[in-house]
C-alpha cells in the first residue's frame, strides 16, 4: 500500500506546530516570571524574562518564516540566560545567633547612644541598723516597744487568706526599696548576698551569689536560698493583720525589716512559728532576731500571745536589756466586782390578825419514878485502924505509920515496894504490904 508524501509532510509538520505552541506558552510564561523578579533587583533576569516573552510571541505568528525565526529566538535565549545566571542574588542563609561577645558589642554603642534616658541599675538596699548585732543599749529600746504591744491570751482561729497580701515580691510598695525597679525578691538577695552576680540585661536579677545564714551561722548555696517573713504572714493575720487595708498588707509582705534571705531547710523548720516556739539555732542572732520581731508588729500593730511576749522579754533582758517599769498593755478588759443590788422593797402590807386556834388537850403521861440511888460501896478494909488519920495506922511499937502509897519513885521514909506498885512505910517486916500482893523489894 503506497503512501502520500504530501499527507505525511502534512502530520508531522502539524506535530511540530502543536509542539511549538506548547514550549512557546511555557517561554512566555517563564519570561513573565523571571521579569517579575528581576524589576525587584536582579536586571539580568529581568532580561532574560524579556527575552523569553518575545521568543514565545513571535514563535507563535504563522507564516513559513518561522523555522528560521524559531531558530532566532532560541538563540536569543542564551544571552538571557548568561544574564541571568551572573546576575541572580545569592541565597539568603540563616540568619546566625551573635554570641555574648557579639551582642555585648552591639549593645554597647546602643546604650551609649540613649544614655540620657535610661535609668542606672538600682543600687543594693542598705540594711537597716536592727540587722546588726543589737547591744544592751538596743535590747532596751526593744523592751521599752515591747511594752506598748497588745498582749491577748491566745489567737483567734481566723482563717487566712494569702490572697490578700497582694503580688508576690511586689515592687508597688510605700517601704524601703519600694518604686526602684526591681522587685523585692531581688532586693533581698542583693542586700544579703555577697558575691553576687546580676544578670546583664536587667542589673537587677541575681544570678548567683553566696549566703551568710543568721540563723545558722552557715554559708548558703545559691540555689537552696529563699526569702523569709521573719514574722510569717499566716502568724501576722491571726494576730491582727486581718483587719489591715490592701495596701498595708503589700506592705508587711515585702518590707525588707521583715524579710531575710536564709536555707530553705530553716525557713521550712521555723514556718509559721512564732518567737514562743522557735528561735534561730545560732545564739549570737537571737537577740537580734527578737528585736526584729518586736519592731515589725509594732509597726503593724500587730499584737502578741502572753508566752510569745515573755519569750521575747526574756530573750531582751539575756542580752542586757533593761525592762521598763511599766506593765505591758493589754486589751483584755479589767476584771470588775460584781456588787450587791438589793431587789427594790415590797410595799408593805399588815399582816391579817392572828387568829387563835385553842389547841387540842394534850395527855401527859406521868414520869416513871426514878430508880432508887445504889447503895454506897462499903469502904475496903484496909486493916488499918484509927487514931493516926486517914490511910495511917498504929504499928506494934505505938507509932503511927502512913499506909501504902502510890508514887512513880520511892518517897521518903518508904521502906519497901509492894506487889501492886505502892510504897509501904512498915517499920517492921511483918505484915509489910499485907494486901497489896506482898512486898516486890525491900528498901
């Protein structure tokens, strides 16, 4: 079977033109692309953006030129594309992370350039003069404050409420360190720290440093510091700071009289604790420590339990502390007599006039007659006879002599010591102690 050569011819130069319009569409839409990058830096690629658009418009005319004119603008492309490899930008890399020396240098001429209006870094707190070892002379004081504070038997059992002491290390406070720019908490460790690093952005914010416990005696790592309410809030609420304003209790919660940085351990062993149940285990502070305690809930009014206000008395007067005349002020009320009010007198009624009942005759039964009185005992025979007196009788020889007596020794003229206990005077010894059981020894 013969073919036509001029169907055939016809096919594949309709192929080519089908294939032509597809890679002239392509150009001419990568030429739009690439233009469109290059007007927003890179000029080499607009060109080459140019370039393509024209090829692909002129690839597309139909007339028999264009085998020729394809071949021209394929050429045209090169130039473009040389273009627009010198000139493409390079790729943006990440951006690196500037290391502490890099931005220490950025940000000296930073600082330098606004140092009219940045504040210098708040200074350390200067700690107050109760924080040194207090001596007889301060004790005294402490015991004469001590004296104006309320005392009460016990605390009520009110329940507290941390809520209401306001935000935590707050620096929106009227006491010392107050509106500085760093917050309590900072302050604390910057006045009780010594080697104490900050952190640079803030020169407030410590990083690290070394503690000096007061209540121990201890040196303290950094990261087992805390800060302690040397009146804890939960003692302070029960005894009186529950009826303080908002902002007196943001005030007691952060004022560097009450606060002192120490071991964790400590804080949590003394917790809430007052001065009757725990003192600092290092003696030299404990003076120190009631003074503090005395000159916060003063300040507060704040008052205290009576075995509270004789453990500081007592701790006051160990360090030579002189108590003052008059007696603590106490709020319980004074103890009253009750006195007698008599009931208001009745009015006085006359009383009905008697009247006389004649009482019923009463039998009376005779008395028995009493018994007739015993007969006396007749006298013992004492073998005694008269003429001498009573308990004396005449012996053979005409003599009277004094019968048995009794005595506890033997008495004069006594002869012998009769049986029964007597003393008899017998001068002769016959008959002797005749009826008082014989004679027990002669004299």
């Amino acid at each position: 079977m013969s073919t036509n050569p001029s169907r055939t011819s016809q096919r594949d130069r309709g192929a080519r033109t089908r294939l032509g319009k597809l890679i002239a569409v392509i150009a001419i839409v990568l030429g739009a692309i690439f233009a469109l990058a290059g007007f927003t830096g890179a000029w080499g690629m607009a060109v080459f953006g140019l370039l393509a658009i024209a090829a692909g418009v002129m690839y597309l005319r139909e007339d028999r030129t264009r085998p020729a004119r394809y071949k021209w603008a394929a050429w045209a492309l090169i130039p473009g594309f040389i273009l627009a490899g010198a000139t493409a930008p390079e790729p943006e890399s990440e951006p690196e992370t500037p290391t502490a020396e890099q931005t220490s240098a950025i940000a000296a001429p930073i600082s330098s350039s606004t140092s009219t209006t940045t504040m210098p870094p708040p200074e350390p707190l200067p700690a107050p003069a109760s924080f040194e070892l207090v001596d007889s002379d301060g004790a005294t004081q402490a015991l004469k404050t001590l004296a104006t504070i309320s005392v009460r038997d016990e605390a009520p059992s009110t329940q507290f409420d941390l809520s209401r002491f306001g935000e935590e290390w707050s620096d929106d406070v009227a006491v010392d360190g107050g509106h500085n720019g760093c917050d309590t908490r900072n302050d604390i460790l910057r006045r009780d720290l010594t080697a104490v690093a900050l952190d640079p952005q803030s020169a407030c914010t410590v990083r690290t440093g070394t503690l000096g416990d007061v209540y121990t005696g201890d040196s303290v790592a950094f990261d087992d510091v805390v800060i302690d309410h040397v009146v804890s809030l939960s003692d302070a609420w029960q005894k009186g700071a529950y009826e303080l304003d908002a902002e007196t209790l943001r005030d007691l919660a952060n004022d560097p009289r009450n606060l002192q940085a120490v071991a964790q351990s400590v804080s949590t062993e003394k917790d809430e604790r007052d001065a009757s149940a725990w003192l600092p285990s290092n003696e030299g502070y404990r003076c120190t420590y009631a003074v503090r305690q005395v000159e916060v809930k003063a300040a507060y009014q704040l008052w205290t339990t009576i075995t509270e206000h004789q453990a500081l008395e007592r701790e006051l007067l160990s360090c030579g502390g002189i108590a003052p005349t008059t007696a603590p002020t106490t709020t319980e009320p004074a103890p009253t007599t009750e006195q007698y009010t008599p009931p208001p007198a009745a009015a006085f009624v006359a009383p009905p006039p008697p009247v006389e009942i004649e009482p019923a005759p009463v039998e009376i039964e005779p008395a028995p007659a009493p018994a007739p009185a015993p007969a006396p005992a007749p006298a013992p025979d004492s073998g005694y006879s008269g003429g001498c007196g009573a308990n004396s009788y005449v012996n053979v020889n005409g003599n009277c002599i004094p019968g048995p007596v009794q005595a506890p020794t033997a008495p004069a003229g006594a002869s012998a010591r009769c049986a029964d206990g007597t003393y008899s005077f017998s001068q002769n010894r016959r008959g002797t102690c005749s009826g008082h059981g014989g004679v027990d020894e002669w004299l």
